[in-house]
C-alpha cells in the first residue's frame, strides 16, 4: 500500500471544446498550473476516443482502438502525477454510443480522443508531488514511494471432495466454523517476514503529513552577511508563501502599493502587506521556494 495525505487543494472547473484533445489539453491545463498531483473528473460528449486496455501476459498495453463517435461520455475519470519531469495525465471512461444495431457501450484507458463539449473538474493538491514509474512486479506504471503494510486478500478456496462433505456435514452451518471454508486446503509458501507494526510508522503518509501540519519547521538557505545584518531572499512572482490563515499560496506579482498579489488555494487573489509580516527563510518542495509567513509581533 502507498498513500500521501494533501490538506491545500485548488479546483479548476473547465470545459474542452470541439476538436480540442483531451488528454494533452489537460496536461498543458496541469504545466501552466504547476499542478503535480491531482484528480480530475468529467462527462459530457466527444467526437472520436482513442482506447487501450492492459494485456497480464505481455505486461503491456494492447494497440489503441480508434473509435468514431458522436458518443457520449458517461463517467471519465483519472489522476495526475510526475513521469520523467513533466505531468502525467491518466484518464480511463465509459462512453455509449448509438448505432443502427442499438446501443453501443464500451470503455478503457484514453490515450487520445477529440472533444465536441466536455466539462470537468480538476482537483490540484498542492502540498503534494506524486511521482510514476514502471513497477517491474506488474509491468505495470504506478506512483512510487515509501509503502506501508496493507491487508492482504484472502484467496478463493477450489472446490473438491473434503469442501464438498465438510459443506454438507451440519457443523458446517455453524458460524463459527464458516471461516474455516475461506482457509487455503494445501499450506502455504511461507511467505517472507513482514515488519512488525511500529508504534508509529514511518511512511510517505506520515512524512508528509508532518511537512503539512509542522508549519514552524523551515530550511534556511545560506545566508551573505552583510555589516551585522543577515539578508535573505524575498518572494517573488512565482514563489509561494505559507500562510497562517490562507495556506498555501502561490505569488503572482505586486499591486501598485508593493503589497505582494497571492492567489489562494480556492484561486481568490489576496493582497497582503509584507511591512507587517515576518517572512522566515525560505525552503525548497521539489522546484517551489515556500516562504513561511507570520505575523509580526509588536514589541
């Protein structure tokens, strides 16, 4: 199992227009938002979807399967994360369609297909950074990290002559003997150790978590003494300041006055005055320079 924990999102509500690709007019959505994981949702109609499926035995995709529309798109779905420094647009749907024969309904992963209206809501989380890689178990490509230990699926029993009797026998309606069905007859491979459970685990999830809740920690950047006085980095136009009562935010420039411009998390724009804050040394997420701010205390 792997999971990270966000607490700062934005949502973006879009529609992608006739002739517009779907799948690459979301990554320039996501590049032009600096959007590194996230979750997208839409329905709504396409002119032509191009579709694979996963093939277990070569661990590979099948060829895209061009279908024509007009069809309509019942559920599309999907997530955004990092493949080799760019963003990586996942998108699987339902579509139907209607043809001489009757109803038409299919579905797959997107790897390409032209809107004629399509509306969505893109979810961003911004304090999180989700990275995909090829699993070599799978062949498979999934987001990458630190796992923690999950539950594992008990397997389904074969039928033979000892189920069959044991089913048949009346201590078998007993539940309390109903588990013993879903047991494995022939034992099985001794699986490798597993970690003990720790008290507290150390995972993705609580790295994360503890980045996101322990806003106090900071990482100064080498500072150039100047006289008696340390002079350290402001922010700038595409930096982002950490704010106690509005979170992350991403700076978009200045205001006539020298306020610093900062669009929330929810995309309203702030103006906030930096003559009345302290701005902490800065420390670097991946490619964003964060600045926690703080109000500044009278003396």
């Amino acid at each position: 199992m792997f999971a990270v924990e966000s607490r700062h999102a934005r949502r973006f509500v879009a529609r992608i227009d006739s002739g517009e690709d779907v799948v690459a007019s979301l990554k320039k959505l996501c590049e032009s938002e600096r959007i590194r994981a996230g979750w997208i949702r839409a329905t709504g109609w396409m002119e032509w979807v191009e579709l694979v499926h996963w093939d277990p035995t070569r661990e590979a995709e099948t060829r895209p399967r061009r279908i024509a529309g007009p069809m309509l798109a019942l559920s599309i779905e999907g997530n955004v994360s990092m493949r080799m420094g760019e963003p990586n647009v996942v998108l699987r749907g339902a579509f139907s369609r209607e043809l001489d024969s009757g109803n038409d309904v299919f579905g797959g992963q997107i790897v390409g297909g032209s809107a004629l209206a399509l509306e969505l809501v893109l979810e961003g989380y911004e304090d999180a950074r989700l990275e995909r890689d090829e699993d070599p178990p799978t062949g498979l490509s999934l987001w990458k990290g630190e796992r923690t230990p999950g539950v594992v699926a008990r397997g389904s029993v074969a039928p033979s002559s000892s189920s069959s009797s044991s089913s048949s026998s009346p201590s078998s309606s007993s539940p309390s003997r109903a588990p013993a069905l879903a047991r494995p007859l022939a034992p099985a491979p001794t699986p490798a150790p597993a970690p003990a459970p720790p008290a507290a685990p150390v995972s993705a999830w609580a790295q994360v978590a503890a980045v996101s809740a322990d806003v106090e920690r900071v990482q100064p950047l080498k500072s150039v003494r100047i006289e008696e006085d340390e002079v350290f980095l402001e922010p700038k136009k595409g930096d982002w300041v950490e704010h106690r009562q509005f979170g992350l935010c991403r700076v978009d420039g200045e205001d006539a006055e020298g306020a610093l411009v900062i669009r929330l998390p929810n995309a309203q724009r702030k103006h906030i005055r930096l003559d009345v804050m302290d701005v902490l040394p800065p420390r670097q997420d991946g490619d964003r320079r964060i600045f926690p701010l703080r109000p500044r205390v009278k003396r």
